[in-house]
C-alpha cells in the first residue's frame, strides 16, 4: 500500500483517541444539560405581555413605498434567418486556368524548372564575401620588419652615410 493511507490512517487514529480522552477528563454534571439554557431564570412573564407581543406579530408593519421602474422600450426582434437559401446549393464553377495567363507562366516554369540549373550550381562560394568586420580587433597587428628597411638602404650607393653608421652600430669593438 500506499505511504500516503498509513499517514492518514495514522493520523485518524490519533484524531479519535484525542476526542476519547477529551470526553473522559469531563466529569458529568447532572445539574448541567444541553437543553436546559445557562442563564439565570427570569421573572414570569404576564398574560398581558404576551397578548401583546402576538398582536405586534399580527399587526403588518407600513409597507415601504414601490419605486414604479420606468417602462421599458420594446425592440422589434428581426430573425434575419428567415432570408437564407438553402445551404446546399451548388456553386458556380469557374475556370480560371483559361481566362488568366499567370496560370500559363507558372506552368511553364514548373516544367522548365528541371532544365534550369540550380541555386547549388549556379553560386560559387568562392563568389561570395563572408568576411565579417566583428573579428578585426582579434587579428595580431604585423610589427614593421626593421631589417627590410636596413637591406634597402645597404643596397643603395647613395645612402654611404647610413650605411657607415649602421655598420659602426652592428660591428661591436668591446
């Protein structure tokens, strides 16, 4: 069985021996009954006193005044169900293949459709530019090449004086 019934049945059980010891701690007082009300006894009451409380139950109390509701404007009920044919009516038919010529392009497309080379076949990717500008932050910066500029200059006669000094730089003594 269930986990659930034995919690509730647990739960049951305990609930009626709760009221059992409840009714058992109570001690019975005869004086005491349900029926009997808990208020001191009052004095008796009179003959008079009680024809005249019949006689204000018998008299009606002054009815209040109706408010009359203004009369209510009556609508003219139309049923516009009347008006309608029969729903099963046949419709007319008409062609409309031989009154348009859109219906005479698009045939003559889906037949050639299969002559026409494709999308696939018809674009290179090669054709196509799917660089993106997002990616340019990420690309390392080419640094300047100094010894390119220096073989330049070595190889230019005019430029004796660079190449001097650059041969003074590069030629250590110590």
């Amino acid at each position: 069985m269930d986990i659930q019934f034995w919690i509730w049945l647990i739960v049951i059980v305990i609930t009626l021996i709760a009221r059992a010891n409840k009714k058992k701690a109570q001690p019975f007082d005869p004086t005491q009954s349900d029926n009997v009300p808990s208020q001191p006894e009052s004095k008796p009451i009179s003959f008079e006193d009680l024809l005249r409380e019949i006689q204000a139950a018998k008299t009606p109390k002054p009815a209040k005044p109706v408010e009359i509701a203004p009369p209510q404007k009556k609508y003219d009920f139309v049923d516009y169900d009347d008006d309608l044919k029969d729903e099963v009516e046949e419709f007319e038919r008409v062609d409309y293949k031989s009154q348009d010529q859109i219906y005479d392009t698009y045939e003559r497309a889906k037949r050639e459709a299969f002559n026409r080379p494709s999308l696939e076949e018809t674009v290179k990717i090669e054709d196509t530019d799917t660089s993106f500008g997002q990616f340019k932050g990420y690309k390392k910066k080419e640094r300047e090449v100094r010894v390119n500029d220096y073989v330049k200059e070595l190889k230019n006669p005019t430029s004796f004086k660079k190449a001097f000094i650059l041969s003074e730089i590069l030629n250590k003594r110590y």
